[in-house]
C-alpha cells in the first residue's frame, strides 16, 4: 500500500472512490465543467488530498483544506472533508492513517486547528474520530444550504 498525495492523473479513481462515501449523491456535471471543478481542486494549493492506494486502486481518503487567518496569531485553521473508504478495507485502521497524515501535514503548515464535521449518527464513527484526537466537545457545528 502506498500513502501520498492525489495526483491529476487520479481523477477517475477518486470519483470512483467518493462512490463509497455517499449512496445517492448529487450527478456528476458534463465535461468540461467537471474537468474544470478537477483541475481547480488538484491545483489549489490550500487543498490536500491525502490518499492509500493498492493495487492502482485509491482505497482511502481524505481532503485537508488549509484557510489563512488573521487571529492566533495569524495561523491558518484547516478543515477535514470526504474521510471515506472502500467498504471492504474497513476496519484496518487506513482511515486513522489518512487523516494522521492530513494532520502532520496541517502541524507543519502551522494551523493551530484542525476541524471535522461528519454528519454520520453512530457512535463507533464518533470514537473513532475520537481516536484520531478530534474531541466533539469544544465547538457546534451549523450548516447553511441554498434554498432551492
């Protein structure tokens, strides 16, 4: 198994990926605007995409989004998005290995936070984010969407 960063040659095994992580998510938009929306997540450079691969298969993943700021002494803040993996490599411990390598990567960029909102109901999703040092005591999450 090989951990690294997504490549722009990783397109297809992403999106193939991301099937793992929503059972009925919004469709996929027509190219080229879906090789636009590509292009400008891989080439962001305040946005990491950590990911496993085996075999040429992406198993795991998650997305690290960097946001400079201007309070903490202006050191950014990250965000941890789409943590998914295959279903049958679960419970191997690959998720914990991503998101410890989004977390690295955020302590040596200087953010002094990292946050993440699932909006899974479980408890065993809870301790496991637990287990990868996230406490879900310190802040509440609210969420606006479109209308429409």
């Amino acid at each position: 198994m090989i951990e690294r960063l997504v490549e722009e040659s990783d397109k297809d095994l992403l999106l193939d990926l991301y099937r793992h992580l929503h059972r009925a998510d919004q469709p996929l938009p027509d190219e080229p605007d879906l090789e636009t929306a590509w292009l400008d997540f891989i080439r962001n450079p305040m946005v990491k995409c950590f990911v496993i691969e085996d075999l040429g298969l992406l198993i795991c993943s998650c997305v690290l989004s960097l946001t400079p700021n201007l309070t903490r002494g202006c050191r950014p803040f990250g965000l941890i998005e789409n943590v998914v993996t295959r279903a049958e490599y679960r419970r191997k411990g690959l998720g914990r290995r991503v998101i410890s390598n989004a977390l690295e990567f955020a302590w040596e960029s200087n953010c002094y936070k990292v946050m993440l909102m699932t909006g899974r109901k479980d408890q065993a999703v809870y301790d496991f984010y637990a287990s990868c040092g996230f406490s879900g005591d310190e802040k509440r999450a609210f969420i606006a969407r479109r209308k429409g």
